[in-house]
C-alpha cells in the first residue's frame, strides 16, 4: 500500500472531538491499530501502510545516519511509528527524526516531547501534498531547524533550513550523485543514492 495522508471522519473512524478541535490529550487516547495518526491545527491524519520501498529507504536512513551519529554518542535516532509532540500543539510521526544528545531531555514518558534536530519525510504517491505544504508549514512554525523530503520517484533529497523563524528558506536539492551534509550531524556524509540502491523492490 502507498503512504496515504488523509482527514479522516471520526464519527466513522476515530472517537474523538470534531476535526479542528481535537488536542494532543485527545492524540494520545486513540487505540493503536494498522494506521499512524497526526494531529496538526486540530486536524487528525490516518496514514496507511508504507510500500516495502518507502521501508527500505527508511532504513538506508538508519544505516547511514542514524547508527553513525548514535555509534559517535552525536544523537538518537528514531523512526516512524513514533510520536513527537511539538511545543505548537501538534503531535506527529516522522519517518526518520533525529534528536542530539545534547537535547536529548525532550525524549522521556514514551514520546519525543519538543523540538528535534532534524526531521525527513519519505514521499509516498498519496502524501506529496502533506509533506510539502501541510507538514512543512507545521515544522517551520514549529521551529525544526533541518527539514529534509526524500523524493523516490525523482531520486532525490530536498533540505529545507530555517534562517528566520516560522518560514523555511528555498530548499536545496541533491540528486542521486551528490552528498548531503546535515547542520547538526556536519560529520556525517551521506550520499543520495545509498538511500535507493540495491532495494528489491522499486514500487513506490
């Protein structure tokens, strides 16, 4: 199945408060089953099951990233299902967050509980949309320093920065060939295509 971010009808779906009224109080009551929930400006998202490539990409992330930077006590690593509670009111489930150990105190009581270090997004068909314009605008007005979104069908990487509060600048892209370089991990060289290359399966 394709990643599929969608509002969904809580008097059909979900038992809660009416779309635009739902609280981070009331994300933490939902009963975990097959689908990953968000709440952004009040508004709850079910996202369906990743492709096997959307998976694997996720794990090329914590091959390259994640276990160099937590291996060199730089950061913590984690993936989706995961839930971060931005101080914005919002509550999310990145694909791929990244905490350094210096800010490692918004990790406790089963969340990520403030603002991480860098957060990637994997694009699925049915979720372009979220990532680029509903979620970018929830992680800049969050403050996320480092946004990055993994294009698999253009084999590509686009990173946004954050010079001035609440606007992300125009983001840079990186193709297959090139290496990307995080602010907050600025040791760790990863190259694009490792996040693509030698995947059984291609179908996004």
């Amino acid at each position: 199945m394709t990643t599929l971010a969608i509002p969904v009808d809580n008097a059909v779906a979900v038992k809660g408060p009416k779309q635009g009224r739902w609280t981070i109080a009331d994300w933490e009551q939902i009963s975990a089953d097959d689908a990953y929930y968000e709440l952004i400006d009040g508004v709850l998202y079910m996202t369906t099951s990743p492709s096997s490539f959307h998976q694997w990409i996720i794990s090329r992330l914590f091959k390259y990233i994640g276990f160099p930077a937590e291996s060199a006590n730089l950061a913590f690593a984690y993936t989706s299902p995961i839930g971060v509670l931005l101080p914005t009111g919002q509550a999310v489930q990145p694909d791929f967050v990244v905490i350094r150990t210096a800010n490692a105190g918004i990790i406790y009581d089963r969340r990520i509980r403030g603002i991480p270090d860098l957060i990637i997004e994997v694009l699925s068909p049915g979720n372009a949309t979220y990532d680029e314009d509903i979620k970018l605008k929830a992680y800049a007005e969050a403050s996320i320093p480092e946004y990055a979104v993994i294009d698999p069908s253009a084999r590509q990487l686009r990173l946004y920065t954050l010079p001035d509060q609440g606007e992300y600048a125009t983001p840079r892209a990186f193709d297959a060939d090139d290496h990307a370089v995080f602010a907050c991990l600025p040791d760790i060289v990863l190259r694009v295509g490792d996040l693509f290359d030698g995947s059984p399966d291609t179908t996004l």
